[in-house]
C-alpha cells in the first residue's frame, strides 16, 4: 500500500527531478526543476520524513533536465541540467551539506533537452552528455581535471530530444543512443573505444519521439532499446539481437475506452491469446498471443456500448467463443469461434434495458451450457437456454435494482447452479438459489456494498463450499463474504482503500493451493493483488498504480512458465495491458498491441 507524501507544492510547473542524499546523513533528498520561475530547488528530507526547500540555482531558463550522480570525484553527489531557454548545461558540484557551486558548462547548446552521465572514455570520471534539439546534435562533455572539453557527434538529428549511453554491443566501451523528435529516428552511436562513433539507425518511423531508455528487458543478458512517443501514443522495445534491434510495440492506443478483457487459445495453438472489448468504438476483438507480442484481430465492430466480455466454448466444438454485453444496443452477443480464431457474430437477446454482465453456465442440468445476463437499467436478470444453438430466454428477478455483473457457481452444493449478482442501485449483492430446474429464489446477503460493481466467486477458505467476492465502486470496498452453508454468509472487508473499485479476479497466483484475489480500481488507477495467508487473511501488493480509469482485471498464465500473470483493461488511457510474473515479482511487461 502506498501512501502519498507532498515533497513540495512550490515548484511552479516542475519539470525536471531526480534523487539522492546531498548531505551525506543517509536520507535521500530531492532536486527539482521550475519551468515556471526558472530555478532549482534543493528539498532536504527530515528525520520525520517531511522535506525542508532550499534555492540552489536561480535564472536557469527553461529548465527541462536533472541528473544527478558523482562528477567530479570528490565523493559527494553533483548534479547536471539542461535548460533549453537559455540553451545551457550547468554542473552543480556538491560540497556534501547541501550547498553547490555552479558552473556552466555549455551556453550556445541551442534548445538543450535533455543531459545524462556516463564514463565514456572510461577514465574513472563520468562525463556529461547532451541533445540539442535546434543544433540537432548529441554532445559529450569530457570531465578533466582542467574542466570539460565539449564534442560533438558528427550526425545531424533533427530536433534531438533525449540520450542515453551504455555498452550495447557488449566490447567493454560505451555507446550512445539517442532519440529526436523532428526526423523520427532512433539512433545507435557505436563507440570504436577511442570514442570516434559510427551511426547506426535503429528505427526511423516513430512519429514524436519523447524519451529513451537502456536496460536488458528480456533478461538475455544485452542491453535493449526502449522508447516513447507523443504522435502515436506508443512505447516500443528494440530487442538486441546479436546488435540488431526488433520492434516491438508494448503499448498501443487500440481500444478506445477499453472496458473488459478476458484469455483463452482462440486459435487453438497452445498459448492463451486475449479478448478485449471497447465501450466508444463498440469494438470486440482478439490479441494473438505471439510469443509475448499481440497482433490485433477485429471480430465485431457492431457491439454498441460494449461493456463485458467472457470467454468460453459455448457450443462445445472446441473452439473458445466469447460472449459480450452492448450497453447501448441492449443486446447479449455470441462472438462463435469457427476456428484458427475466425468468428461469426450472432445476437442472443436484444432487449435487455442496458445490457451489462453476462456470464455462462449449465443452469438446467441437461449438459448444455447456457447464458446468464444482467441488464441494470430494467433491473433484469435472465438465463437463456440453448437449443440447438437458438437462446430461449427465461427471467430470474426483474427487482434487482441496477443489477450489473453476474457470475454462476453452486452456493448451497446442490448440485445445480445458483447465480450471484451484484446491484448498482440496491448497493446488494443477491444470491438466486436455482430450485433445479431454472427457478429462482432471491436472497440478499448484503445491503451496504455502495455501488455494487463486480462480483466473483471460489472457495477462498478450502473448506469445501463457495465463498462471493465483490467489488464496490463508492465505498471503494473489496468484501469476501464467507459461505456458512444454508446460503448463509459472513462478511469479510478485505479492503477499503480500492478508489472506485471496479473489478476483481480469483486465481491462485503464488501456487500455494489456495484462491488470492486480484483487483482494479478506476479513480486511483491500480490493480492489487491481496495474497489469500489462510483462515481468511490476506497480505495487499500494488502490482501497479497507473491505469487510467482501471474496468477490468483478469489473471491467466499467459507465457506459459506455470505462473498466473495478470491482464488490465482501463477506460481513459485506452489500453490493455499484461503484467507476466516471475517467480510472484511482477512487471509492466507489455501494455498492450
């Protein structure tokens, strides 16, 4: 759990920061930049976790970078910026209390954005390097004793925004790469060891190039390329093979207002792809899973409003199918899987008042699975029996107020399926206890969840039967509610910090043999994992705090390696996104394709 701490709220459009302990008093401290009133601020962490601001550089214009790191070997943290108004690279050299002595390094840098360090002549001191976005070159400044000698790279980059430098091509010298916005290029500078370079483009399509990172993002042991762009809203990873670079798009803006997601081997070969649906351009569709790399397939462009998404084999051909709901069209869809992941588009009900949750499941017992949907604005759940691959509808309760997620399991262990529903507008969460044969009695088991969003359901506590799990959106509440038999439940909050709590997943994630529970908040934009200890305890992780307007979680194994990975579907950012886990530590590996 994360809790916010205000280091300041005095720096007028702060555009530059970084981090480390000034003073030598084993705290970290803080150094930002204002665009706004052209200075520097030293921000010195107290022994109570509060941050004391001091003035270290004033009439610094247009300031845009910091980097901070050990310059001038004296064992004390100096820091460097770029400041594009005044087309300067400054040095502060720490004394180690706090205070800095300022000098210039460059001032005819002509719109400088962007500095970094690195040891690039390999003499035991870091050199400073620089883009320049209106020269449109790199720059390295050679730290020597008798202060820095500027070079530039001899290669045009137009509008030359960010640099970074690492040994790419692992001979024991260091490389640069750099990135600038105007051309669209990404570039390589190959350093011969005597530092004279030899261009190499690594891309040049990318349209608004922002930032650039180095680090090893497959773990093969060389260093890869990641980059950001404006114009196309992607983030690319330029996998370092044998010194070449594949492309490989981790983030696109595919679905707009992404409001489900879901997994399963649609085209039948051996890997779990991903199913999306879009709520603004009513789009369905499936991600090919290709080795870790998606590949977009359009299944329907018709579903209005497309809320929700599950998916499953419905007509028992071997083939997953997905199910979807279209809010504005008050229509329940069968996306049917013909095979290799071609799909055919057929309505199952068109006059669901705000079509919402759908779910599917055996409700008769005569083998065949059936479809269950929720629909809140005319209170409506329904269940709709399959015949022969026609959909005879059949009501469950048309009083559960706003009703707006299902899901379908055996409560009271009578061998027939009961159907859990979570009500918008009652705040409740029901239980409609199936009497065998299709009929229904409705029991609320809870009355208070405000805003009842999502419901789930597993044996959380391995005693044998059924628990519920939900999400509600204005308490911010994830709630497990504890099946004491007879349709009986205790209510367990497990959380209540979950702002706008908006979905909840039930998998195994640690492979201890027992059901943890995964979440996804909308206002807060984080998906947390509580790890199920035992005896109804659970421990809370952050897996990750930035996806914007959170809709839909979903927990799969999607590279195959035995651990359940995580998939997010959020609204505002438009994004789909999988977080693979290794050995329980997760990481933002893809957002998206």
């Amino acid at each position: 759990r994360w809790v916010e701490h205000i280091v300041s709220d005095q720096v007028m459009i702060a555009t530059a920061i970084d981090v480390g302990d000034f003073n030598g008093d084993g705290l970290t401290d803080v150094v930002s930049g204002s665009f706004e009133k052209d200075a520097v601020y030293l921000h010195l962490q107290n022994n109570d976790g509060t941050f004391s601001q001091q003035t270290v550089g004033s009439n610094i214009e247009g300031i845009r970078r910091i980097k901070a790191g050990k310059i001038n070997n004296d064992d004390h943290l100096d820091f460097v910026t770029a400041s594009s108004s005044d087309d300067s690279v400054r040095f502060f050299a720490g004394d180690g209390s706090g205070n800095f002595n300022v000098s210039v390094i460059m001032n005819n840098a002509l719109y400088v954005r962007s500095v970094n360090l690195a040891d690039m002549d390999q003499d035991g001191d870091m050199d400073i390097l620089s883009a320049a976005a209106e020269d449109a070159v790199y720059r390295w400044h050679e730290n020597t004793i008798n202060g820095f000698i500027n070079h530039t790279l001899p290669f045009s980059a137009t509008g030359a925004y960010d640099i970074a430098a690492d040994d790419i091509d692992a001979d024991g010298d260091i490389d640069i790469v750099g990135n600038s916005t105007s051309d669209g290029i990404l570039r390589l500078f190959e350093n011969d060891g005597s530092q004279s370079f030899t261009e190499h483009i690594v891309s040049n399509n990318l349209d608004g190039l922002l930032s650039v990172f180095i680090d090893d993002v497959n773990n093969d042991r060389t260093l890869d390329i990641i980059s950001e762009t404006y114009f196309d809203k992607k983030i690319r990873i330029f996998k370092n093979i044998n010194d070449s670079f594949v492309d490989t798009v981790a983030y696109s803006k595919i679905a707009e207002h992404s409001t489900s997601v879901s997994a399963a081997d649609f085209d039948n070969d051996g890997d779990l792809d991903i199913a999306n649906c879009s709520f603004e351009d009513d789009t369905v569709r499936w991600l090919e899973n290709n080795n870790g790399n998606y590949i977009e397939h359009i299944i329907h462009q018709n579903v209005d409003g497309a809320r929700t998404l599950v998916s499953v084999d419905l007509d028992n051909d071997g083939n997953v199918d997905i199910l979807s709901s279209g809010a504005w069209d008050d229509t329940f869809w069968w996306h049917q899987n013909l095979g290799e992941g071609r799909f055919n588009t057929l309505s199952i009900f068109t006059n669901a008042n705000n079509a919402s949750g759908i779910y599917a499941a055996d409700i008769n017992g005569d083998g065949i699975l059936n479809v269950v949907g929720a629909s809140s604005l005319d209170d409506s759940i329904r269940w709709f029996e399959q015949i022969d691959g026609v959909f005879i509808p059949h009501l469950v309760s048309d009083t559960s107020d706003g009703v707006i997620s299902v899901h379908v399991n055996d409560l009271d262990n009578d061998n027939d399926n009961d159907i859990i529903a979570a009500t918008y507008f009652g705040n409740g969460i029901e239980v409609h206890e199936n009497n065998g044969s299709g009929q229904f009695t409705k029991h609320l088991i809870f009355s208070q969840a405000t805003r009842a969003y999502f419901v789930r359901s597993e044996d959380m506590d391995g005693d044998g039967d059924i628990d519920i799990v939900s999400a509600s959106k204005d308490d911010d509440s994830i709630r497990l509610f504890e099946n004491m038999d007879n349709l009986q439940f205790n209510t367990h909050l497990i959380f209540n910090n979950a702002y706008a709590a908006h979905s909840v997943d039930l998998k195994d994630m640690d492979n201890d043999g027992d059901f943890d529970i995964i979440s996804g908040s909308g206002v807060d934009k984080t998906i947390r994992l509580f790890r199920n200890l035992g005896n109804l305890q659970f421990s809370t992780e952050t897996i990750f705090n930035n996806a914007n307007g959170l809709q839909s979680v979903f927990a799969a194994d999607m590279n195959g390696d035995g651990l359940s990975d995580i998939l997010s579907a959020s609204y505002h950012d438009d994004s789909v996104r999988v977080f693979t886990q290794d050995t329980i530590i997760f990481t933002n590996g893809f957002e998206a394709e």
